[in-house]
C-alpha cells in the first residue's frame, strides 16, 4: 500500500511539474510581451519608471517560478535533500521581489518595518541552516581517549570555526 502512494505522489509531483513548466512560459511570454509592448509605444525605446517596476515585478515572478520547479525537481524527485533549505530559498527570492517592486510612498511604515523583520529572520535562518551544515559531525566518544586533548583535534576546532559556509 505505501509503495503505491509513492507511486501515486510521484505521478502528482510529475504533473505539477509539467503545470508550472507551462505557466512559466505562458509568463515567459507575458514578459516579452509587455517589454515589447513598452519600447514599441510613444516615446520609442523609452520606459518610465512605472512600466520599469511592472516589468521588473514580472521578471522576478518568472525567477520565482523557475525557482519553485527546481524546488519540485530537488526536494520531492531526488532523495537526501533537505526541504528546508530550498523553502527558506525560495522565500528569501520572493521577499527581494517584494522589496524591488515595493512602492515606498504608498507603504506604510509599520509594513516596512515588517518586510525588514521577514528579511532579517530569513537571512538568519539561512545563515544558522549552512553553518550547521558545514558543522562536522559529533566526534566518536566509544574509544576511551580523550579527543579534546589531541592536538590534531584543536587544529580541526579552529579551522570549523574560522571557516564560514556559501551564502
């Protein structure tokens, strides 16, 4: 019974691939699209801010987007990934979009003050996740010798904490 609802997740995780692929490229072409649109209108190759910031908003949705197939593609098709961190990922991209197409005169203040509290908490998040990742595992304790005391086994502490994980 378990083994066919892997089967059964699998086939839904392979639709859902194939659903976001084609919503991709029907933004994909949404996004040529309105680019296209705005340099060919009056005044030619010219594009105000406002159209900027639309396109620029439509842009990272496409990113977005391609970000959450890969995120179907790693997390759910291959085995051994962590699915935290490629949500915290994901999340992290959707706040930047957030932040690039933010209107600072219509946004209130106590906004701002959340967005900057999401950013701050996903960035720490991120950050702890890939220092605990690049971490070393827990020295074996079974053989009776005392590790700490090795001098090989300082050298290790200090190189673990100078080095700081890709971010």
């Amino acid at each position: 019974m378990l083994n066919l609802l892997k089967k059964f997740e699998r086939l839904l995780i392979q639709i859902l691939m194939i659903m976001m692929a084609f919503v991709l490229l029907l933004a994909t072409i949404d996004l040529g699209w309105a680019i296209f649109k705005d340099i060919t209108e009056s005044p030619y190759l010219v594009i105000d801010i406002d159209q900027l910031l639309e396109l620029f908003g439509l842009f990272m949705l496409v990113i977005i987007g391609i970000e959450l197939l890969e995120t179907i593609m790693k997390t759910y098709l291959a085995q051994g990934i962590a699915h935290y961190e490629v949500v915290l990922s994901v999340a992290i991209i959707a706040i930047a979009r957030k932040v690039i197409i933010l209107d600072i005169k219509e946004t209130s203040s106590i906004s701002l003050l959340g967005i900057a509290a999401i950013i701050i908490a996903l960035t720490v998040g991120f950050f702890f996740m890939k220092k605990a990742a690049a971490r070393p595992p827990a020295p074996d304790q079974s053989e009776g010798q005392d590790n700490a005391s090795s001098p090989n086994k300082a050298v290790q502490k200090t190189q673990v904490d100078t080095d700081f994980p890709d971010a």
